[in-house]
C-alpha cells in the first residue's frame, strides 16, 4: 500500500477542518449536501461529456494504483532476470520454458515466452515498445482524466455558489435568513476548490508518477530479455538493470551481494 496517498488526503482535508475550528467555526456548517451534489454531480456530468467511456473507466481503476501501489518492484524482478540469465547461460535458452511458465508479471512472461521461441531481437524490442507506448497513452489520459476533473470543480463550486445567492436574494424580506444563507451558499466553493487541489489535480499528479515508474520497469524488463538473448554475463545484466532503479534499493542488494 502507498501510504503516502491516504496521508496526503488525511492530512489535507483534516488542516483544512482545524483551522475552520480554530477560527471559531463549525464542522458542521460545512455540511451541505446540496453543495456536494451540485459539485459532485456538476463536475462528473463534464468529465463524462469531456471524455470517451474507456479514458473515463480507465481513470477510474487507476486509483487502485495511487493506494495499492502499481506492483513497480525493482529488486526482485531484477534477481528473477538475472537469475534466468545465469541459468540460460549454462543451459541454453530453451531450458527456461518451464520457468517461464512460473513468472507472475504478463509484460515479462510475453518476452521471455517470444525470446525463446527464436524471434529476432529487433523484432522482439518492437513488439514489446509498441505495447509499452500503448500503456504509457492510457497512463497519460488517467492522470488527464483527473487533472481535468480539478480544473472543472471550482468552477461548478462558484455555479453553486451563485444559485445559492440567488436563493438569498429571493429571501431579502427576511433579513435574519441572510447571513446563514449567504454562509450556505459559499460552502459550494469550498467543495469546489478543496476537491479540486486536495484531491483530483494531486491524483492525477500521483497516477502519472505511479504508472511512470511501472513503465520503467517494463523498460528495464525489455533491457534483460534482449540481454539474455544476446548472451550477456549475468553480473552484467544485473549492472544495466540497476541503473533503471532510481530507488537504489538494487544497487545496495547487488553491494551487498558482492561483500559477501
């Protein structure tokens, strides 16, 4: 789980409430579901006008990327390639079939399973470059889906904002109502602009990030398969592919490795 996905929010929404308590104000009085339907419902009727059904599905199941996590770990998936290297290195390539057939990760196994069938390398680094350009479009309209949601929400906070004046200048006659009325009315902004910078513009911020590190780890998954093809050193393998790992949690697995 990224937990730095459910602090950011916490954290964001909660300093938000503070300071209304510490200013002398109400949790409550920000409570209004008519401003929430109106944002909520008025910022889904345009993302869904703004885009096709399959960027909006899209954007939707890349949220389970920013709290779980995109499954983008380096380590192991380095020593499963680097073991596989060693092992056609001694054997051949055909010994890997059976374990080709153990690994876990589709990208990898697709690669593994065309290398060893003999397909040519540039062929090969094409196929699997046109699957990850594809991947990286739908990365790019998921964070564009939400980004676009934050750029709608102030927008149809103030609509609100405005229909609830509308409703207070309906009421003049009654001058005790105005204050509350006016306080009301507002509340639709606040929705409207907290949702829109505490929440979709830092998704779609946090989705981009995410998938962008998964994509380098295909890339790095495309390095070791031409590199096993082409019959490189193992230690070798494990040196290029370190490199994708801006974490360095390789690198020191690999060091500590060598001090052994």
């Amino acid at each position: 789980m990224d937990i730095t996905s459910l602090i950011g929010i916490i954290l964001g929404t909660g300093m938000v409430l503070l300071g209304q308590i510490l200013e002398g104000g109400s949790v409550m009085a920000l409570v209004q579901p008519t401003a929430a339907m109106i944002v909520v419902g008025g910022t889904a009727g345009a993302v869904i006008l703004a885009f096709p059904m399959k960027d909006i599905i899209g954007g939707l199941t890349s949220l389970k990327g920013v709290f779980l996590g995109v499954g983008a770990d380096f380590p192991p998936t380095i020593d499963l390639i680097v073991s596989l290297a060693l092992k056609a290195r001694k054997e051949g390539i055909l010994a890997l079939q059976s374990d080709i057939k153990e690994i876990k990760d589709d990208f990898l196994k697709r690669g593994m399973e065309m290398m060893a069938d003999g397909t040519d390398p540039h062929l090969l680094r094409e196929i699997m470059e046109t699957e990850l350009s594809f991947l990286e479009e739908s990365i790019t309209q998921a964070g564009k889906f939400w980004e676009s949601a934050g750029g709608f929400t102030p927008t149809v906070g103030i609509l609100g904002a405005v229909l609830g004046l509308i409703h207070v200048m309906e009421n003049l006659s009654d001058p005790s109502k105005l204050g509350s009325g006016i306080a009301v009315a507002f509340v639709a902004t606040v929705y409207g602009v907290g949702a829109a910078n505490l929440v979709c513009i830092p998704l779609g911020s946090k989705i981009k990030f995410n998938y962008r590190q998964l994509v380098i780890a295909r890339e790095m998954m495309i390095e070791g398969i031409l590199s096993i093809q082409a019959g490189e050193s193992p230690n070798f393998i494990r040196q290029k592919l370190t490199v994708f790992d801006s974490s360095g949690k390789s690198k020191q697995s690999a060091d500590g490795e060598g001090g052994g």
